[in-house]
C-alpha cells in the first residue's frame, strides 16, 4: 500500500506544506468547509490552505468515475467508494499539488478564512470498548479482584451511540443534566453532572459498507474502513454510574461527542501500519471470524495521541494548554478490522459515513491515561495544574483539546488537527427527583 505519494522527499507548490507538522502533501486528508456565506463543499488539507476539491473536479482535473462524489457538499459518496478509487484519487491529488505541477491558487483558500463542518452525514454512531488498559483501570475501580468481565477478551464490547448529538471540533459542550446518585446518598437527584470527563478516542469511518443480512468478513473488512479522525467520548460518570445497569450507557453520553473535522484516509496512513500486539500468555486466540493472519500482521497502527486542557484561569493569563497526557494506538486490544468484521457479523448492515469510536486509547502507565476517571482514581486523587489549580473532573470553562500524529524513519510526519470543546454550563433543570 505503500506508493509514491507517501515520498518523504515531495514538495509541494503550496509553499506552506512543505514541512508542515501535520499536513504535508504526504497526507491530503478530506473533510468539509465553506467560505463565509458560501456553501459546503469538499476539500482536501494542505499546509495551512484547503484545496477546494469541488473547484478541481468542475474543471475536469478529477477523474470522471469518481468526480461526481467530489462535487457532493459531505463525503458520504466518497467514502463510499472502493479502496482502489480512493487510491487513484488519492495518487491525482498528490500529483496536482506537487511542485513540479501547475500551480492553480485559484483552488486553495485558506483555512483561518473557512468553517470546518462534519465531514459526513453519520447515519449511524457505535462506541466500541477496545483500549484494554481503560477497561482495566475502570473495571478494577468497581470490581478490584475481576476488573475485566469475562467477555472482554473474546468479544469487541460496543454500544449504539447517538449520531445527531456529534459535533464537529469548536462546537461548545453543555454539561448534561441528569439522574445521580452518590454511594452516599439513598434516593437519586436530577441536576448537572459533578463528574463530566473527556474520553480519548480514535474515530473510525466506514467506507462501503454491507447490505442488510450479508456479513463482512474479517479478510474484506480492511477495504471497508475509509479513515480515521480524533474523537472524544464525552461522559458524564455520575449519571453514568446510576444508569448503565443493565442496558449500558445513556443520558452519560448521548449529550455530545466531538470529533476533528479532518479524515485521515487509511491510504495515508500506510507507513504508520504495524503487527497487532500479540496476546498476553493466558488470553484466547480471537475466534475464528475474527482471525486472519494479515490483519495481526499489519492490521495495527502507531499513532500518538494527546490530551491537553486549557482552564479559565490559564486562558486569562495566557498560559498554554497544559498536556494531561499521551498515548498510542498501539495499545487496543482489538484492530480496527477486527471490530468492523464483529459489527457486520449478524448481517447488521453498515453504510458510508457510519462513524465508529475506538473506545478509551489508555496506555500502561498514568501519564498514558485516556480519562480523568483514570488519572484521578475516580476523583478521590484529584490533579495539581501548574496553575495551581485542581480537578477531579471537568469544570464549566474548560477546553479540552486532542492531537495526534505518526512517525516514522524514512516517511514525513503526518497529524490529524486538533479535537477541541469548552464546556459549558448545564441548562437550566426542569426540576429534581427530590423536590
């Protein structure tokens, strides 16, 4: 999979890329942008410009089987096409913006001038629960001696999200309202959740997807990932505490998810693919369904990923956001595959722009953590800022912020841009349980 587009030597007409830290030509994600006033429209990141994709396609420079998607205002279509369409795209979109080719400045805008949407119509959302140092750490807060149940090791866990409440990176979070009920206290309340946490999450696009009834098998189902964003599973612990017995998550996390409005398409990321971890002794093989010697060979990726947090107070005083943390992709214990082939293995039919989130990236140690709920013990640890401040959890003002990137010798660095939300105060209660 690896090709000429991925040359760490290419440069680019567009002077800004060359060098850039997450959007060099080597890259080229898609996402969705406007100018102010105009409408949605396609386009492709390069250095601090966005290369307006529609504009290329109306003008003949994109191939005509796949121009029609080009010119479409989300990606849907374009994610839906086939691993070997988004590859030749990929390879016309490298050779336009290479130095050595016309350039055309009337497609660039740049990107402090436009607004980033949602790359997609996200028909539907699924959280999966594969970062096994998360459920470990979590698991052992609740059940010390078994924090792992025992279908952990045999089953990618997910649950339905709700897709109408993602919003792209810069969209405000209102902290959720909601059942609560402390160990201390004997009836539960309604008001604004007390322990609202950030969870740091690789979002995961589907590409063409399965008809109802017909499976994708784990060998096919690379073909149907089309790339990857930054995603924050938002959650409420509080509420989540009291609610998810028996059914699993609800009001905890259906308020909001962010994600980075970029996609990273899985061709970019071809240098950066690496062996899944192997199994620790003791832990069973995947099944069957679920096994195939290529995805363990190279279904895995190196990518590191970073929570930062800006506090009120740090803005005031014009301090940078503080880093929390840092993790990799590498520590999930289930590829990517591996939980779409599981998703499709009941004939469940997924669909282009279908967005999946990892689950929690944590890694071994506590500067890995993925969570506050990791980082503070559940809130009994809470954490000391530089500022002098501290948190168990999230407070209104806070901006929560998620990068990443991937290296490696030989290959230019590659990001995927940031995954930012300020919290916001709850609304206003419609009244409590215990009035």
């Amino acid at each position: 999979m690896i090709d000429a587009t991925h040359d760490q030597g290419l440069r680019s007409w567009v002077a800004s890329a060359n060098g850039h830290s997450e959007f060099p030509i080597q890259n080229l994600p898609l996402g969705v942008f406007s100018r102010p006033g105009g409408e949605a429209r396609i386009g492709v990141a390069i250095g601090d410009k966005i290369f307006d994709l529609r504009a290329a396609a109306e003008a003949g420079a994109i191939g005509p089987a796949i121009a029609p998607a080009c010119r479409e205002p989300v990606l849907n279509a374009l994610l839906g096409e086939s691993a070997a369409a988004r590859t030749e795209l990929r390879q016309t979109l490298s050779e336009l913006l290479q130095e050595r080719a016309k350039p055309r400045p009337e497609w660039l805008h740049a990107t402090a001038d436009c607004v980033l949407h949602l790359p997609a119509r996200i028909g539907d959302y699924t959280d999966f629960f594969a970062g096994i140092h998360h459920a470990t750490n979590t698991g052992r807060q609740f059940r010390p001696d078994n924090p792992l149940l025992a279908n952990y090791k045999y089953v990618p866990v997910a649950y339905h999200g709700r897709a109408s409440s993602v919003v792209v990176s810069g969209h405000e979070v209102r902290r959720p309202n909601g059942q609560r009920k402390p160990s201390a206290e004997m009836v539960p309340s309604f008001g604004a959740s007390r322990n609202l946490d950030y969870e740091l999450e690789l979002g995961i696009w589907v590409g063409p997807g399965n008809a109802l009834g017909e499976p994708i098998t784990i060998a096919e189902a690379a073909d149907h990932i089309a790339g990857f964003s930054l995603l924050n599973d938002w959650s409420a612990r509080d509420i989540q505490g009291w609610e998810y017995q028996p059914l699993g998550p609800f009001l905890a996390k259906n308020f909001a998810t962010t994600i980075s409005p970029w996609i990273v398409t899985t061709e970019a990321l071809a240098p950066f693919r690496i062996p899944q971890a192997p199994r620790p002794a003791g832990d069973p093989a995947p099944l069957a369904y679920l096994s195939d010697p290529r995805d363990q060979a190279n279904g895995a990726f190196a990518i590191v990923l970073e929570v930062l947090l800006q506090t009120p107070a740090m803005r005031a005083a014009g301090q940078a956001p503080q880093p929390l943390a840092q993790s990799n992709t590498r520590y999930l214990y289930w590829t990517v595959a591996q939980m779409l082939a599981h998703h499709a293995s009941n004939g469940c039919n997924l669909s282009p722009g279908d967005l999946f989130g990892s689950g929690t990236i944590s890694g071994p140690s506590p500067e890995s953590y993925g969570s506050l709920l990791e980082i503070t013990e559940g809130g009994r640890k809470p954490l000391t800022l530089p500022s002098g401040e501290t948190r168990r959890f999230l407070e209104d003002g806070d901006e929560v912020i998620f990068r990443a990137h991937a290296t490696r010798e030989g290959f230019a660095r590659i990001g995927f841009g940031e995954c930012r939300g300020v919290i916001l105060p709850a609304p206003a209660s419609g009244g409590s349980l215990r009035e």
